[in-house]
C-alpha cells in the first residue's frame, strides 16, 4: 500500500514540469517570433534626383504643318490650239521669261500680218490728213478769202467813182445800178470765202484730224489684239523655278483656261502653322524656328516669314509662315513636317527635368517629389511657368537646394525611405519602367500607404 501511495504522489510532479515546460515555451515563442520579424530590414527605393537648375528657358511653340514652295505657277493656253513643241521635262530648272512650249498659230499670225496692214494704212491716212490735206484747205480757204476781198473792195470804189459821176450827170444811172449789183455779188462772194475760213478754223481742221486719229487708233488696236492672240502660242515662265507638271505631249490639243506646265520654286519652302492668338502675340518677323522632317535626323533651321495680322475665321486662330531655305533642293513640297517656334524666353529661370513633374488625380495640381534631410521622399506642391520636352520651370513652391526626384518617384508615397543611386540588384528592363527604382517587393498602387493592410 506504501509502494502505490508512492507512484501517486510522483505523478504529479512530472505532469507539472512538463507543463511548465510547455508553459515557457508558449510563453517565450510570440516573443522569439516577434522579434525575428522586427529584424526583417526595410527594402531600399533606389532614385535619381539631382538639385533645380538656373538659367534661360525658351518657350516652344510647337504645331504640325506642310511644305509649300515659295511661288508656284499653273500655267495654262488662252487659246485653244495644238501644242506644237516642248522645250522642258519634268524636273527642268527654269529661269523667269524662257520659252517652254509653242502651240500652232499659223491663222493667228495671218490675221496678225491682215490686221498689221490695215493699221499702216490708217497710219499713212493720219499722216495725210494732219500733214497735207487740212493744211491745204485751210490755206485755200484763206486765198478764197482775200480774193474775195480784193473783188468786194474794187467793186466799192467803182460804186464810189460811178456814183461821183452819176450826181455830175456824167453816167446814167444805168450804169451805177450795175456797179451796185456787182458789189452785192462782191459781199456775197466775200461772207462766204470768211464763214468757210472760220469753219474750217474752229470746226473743220479738228474734225479730220480727230476723224483720221479714230481711224488709226482703231486699226491699232486690231492689230495689237491679233499680235496677242498669236504671243499666247509662246509659253514662257513668269518665275524661276522647276517643272514640277507637265500632262500633255507635243500633237495634243492644249484647251484655253486648262494648266499646261506647272512651275514651282524650291529654292526656299513655307511651313504655314495655324497657332493660337496668345501664342502669336510672343513671335516677331524674324524669329527662330526649326521644322522635324521625316528621314532627316536634325531638326532643319527656319525663320518666322509671315504673322497674319487677321484671325482665321473658321478656327479664330493666327497663321503662320516659316521660311525654310532649302539650296539644293533636297526638301520637297507637299512634306508634312513637325514645327517648332522659339517663343518667350526667361533668363534667370528655376527648372528641373520634365519627368519630375507629376499631376493629382484630378489633375488640378502638379507636384515633385524631394529627398529631405533624412532620406525620405516628400511631396511639394509646384507652380509651373514654361515647359518644353526636357525642362519645365518652376515658378514657385521649390528652392534652389530642393533635391529633386527625378527618376523613380512614380508610386513613391509621402515619407518613404529612398536612396540616390542605380539599384544594383535591377534588372536592366526595369530602367524602362516608370518606377525603375522601386523594387517588386514595395510595389504598391499609388496613394496607399504603406502601413495599410
């Protein structure tokens, strides 16, 4: 009875040992555990950043356009003929007034050489009549006149001498009747030679002339029409240039109003741009531009030729003509090109990279991430001034000893811890990503923070 009292009093003994073995245990593995997780080290943010930079901006107005030839020409017949011969191909280099192409004109040089000889003529009949014919009565009608008065002052004394007698019973008075009736004929014959001088003086001499010049004028004038008609078969340039078209071969038929030869000049080529009032406001003649052409690999310098100084009705925007030089031809009309225009410039401007600009949600404000004192990102709010394809100014909400985050801040939320520097572990397609320097094991989506579960 001793002996069993004995195993019962042991027992318990083991069984609290061993669970308080158990006891410990459970009591020790949370902390163990605990501890083991708290030693898990914070996964590193790798980015670039660097400090704003000083100095001039140049605002770029940029806009889409195509190359126009600097004076273009559709020359076309105005008469309708056969085209007798070409003196150029497509692709000649011509000069302002050379001969491109005759038409047929073998009727029109007829009636040129018709309408050449009635014009001689008149111009013989104008001769006549200011030369030789109203001279010539206007110097009988003078003759007329003094003969008439030589005739009317004889007859008179004859009166006055037969009249003498006549009183002294000398004559009958037959005889002075027949005096007197021979100076009335005398002043009849005098009125009329001087009315005819006088008409030929005032009226006469200036209706011939005026009769003959009409005639001369008129035939001129058919004439220089028919010499028209036929210069219309000479096709001649009216710029230098190069044939750009030419649709017709020698035998058929040019119609009157239709484009026979097309002429372009490519020695320089216009970029028109339609660009907004307040963007036109900042140009002047003059100005620096650059056009981007497809397969060219530097952007080709141009000048601002042109500001229009009305809006475009339909799109109330501003047109503009860039002038770009183009010596040896290697550009083309009808190339659509890339335009962009050196507009306001600032001097002394605070910037940083454009990749370091970042938008809210709603887009209503833009802010930069920056590494503080203590390694961590933070965000600030920015004012932005002008902004090109690489650079964007600041104009207020960052100072000049901001580290900027340049590369890398896309997802990084407020107070994360970052290093500057290329992530040695990163995998060389990771540098295309947007959030390069965050590592998979921190991604996270954007605005989360990072202690939410």
């Amino acid at each position: 009875m001793m002996k069993s009292s004995s195993a019962v009093s042991n027992f318990p003994s083991r069984t609290v040992k061993r669970w308080s073995v158990l006891l410990c245990a459970s009591v020790l593995l949370p902390v163990g555990c605990k501890k083991k997780a708290d030693e898990t080290p914070t996964p590193e943010v790798y980015v670039q950043a660097a400090r704003p930079e000083q100095g001039s901006i140049s605002e770029q107005i940029v806009a889409d356009a195509i190359l126009a030839p600097l004076a273009q020409a559709a020359i076309s017949s105005k008469v309708t003929a056969p085209v007798r011969k070409f003196y150029v191909q497509r692709g000649s280099r011509i000069r302002a007034g050379q001969l491109l192409a005759t038409l047929e004109n073998s009727d029109l040089a007829a009636a040129a050489l018709d309408n050449k000889g009635t014009y001689t003529a008149a111009q013989a009949t104008f001769d006549t009549a200011t030369k030789a014919t109203v001279p010539e009565d206007l110097t009988k009608a003078k003759l007329d006149l003094s003969q008439a008065k030589a005739t009317l002052d004889l007859n008179q004394s004859i009166v006055n001498a037969r009249n003498q007698l006549f009183t002294q019973g000398a004559i009958p008075g037959r005889d002075l009747d027949t005096a007197k009736a021979t100076l009335v004929q005398s002043q009849a014959t005098y009125d009329i030679a001087r009315q005819h001088l006088e008409s030929l003086q005032r009226v006469g001499n200036k209706a011939a002339i005026q009769n003959a010049q009409g005639n001369l004028e008129s035939a001129k004038g058919k004439y220089l029409g028919a010499e028209a008609q036929l210069s219309y078969t000479e096709i001649r340039s009216p710029i230098s240039g190069a044939v750009t078209d030419r649709p017709l071969f020698a035998g058929e038929t040019a119609a009157a109003g239709t484009p026979l030869i097309t002429i372009m000049d490519t020695s320089a080529l216009i970029a028109k741009l339609h660009i907004a009032q307040m963007q036109s406001q900042q140009l002047t003649l003059g100005g620096d531009a650059e056009v981007t052409i497809p397969g060219v690999d530097k952007p080709i310098p141009a000048k601002v030729s042109l500001i229009s100084p009305a809006l475009d009705p339909g799109s109330t925007t501003v047109e503009v003509w860039l002038r770009v030089e183009n010596p040896k031809g290697a550009l083309k009309a009808g190339t659509p090109v890339h335009a962009s225009i050196t507009g306001r410039t600032v001097a002394n401007a605070l910037t940083v990279p454009a990749g370091a600009i970042q938008s809210s949600p709603d887009g209503s404000k833009k802010f930069v991430m920056v590494v503080g004192p203590d390694s961590t990102a933070h965000k600030k709010t920015v004012t932005l001034g002008i902004q090109t394809a690489e650079d964007v100014q600041i104009v207020n909400g960052l100072a000049p000893s901001d580290m900027v985050i340049s590369v890398g801040a896309y997802g990084i939320d407020e107070n994360t811890t970052v290093k500057i520097g290329v992530d040695p572990n990163a995998k060389p397609e990771d540098d295309a990503k947007p959030s390069a320097g965050t590592p998979d094991s921190t991604a996270k989506e954007p605005g989360k923070d990072a202690n939410d579960k």
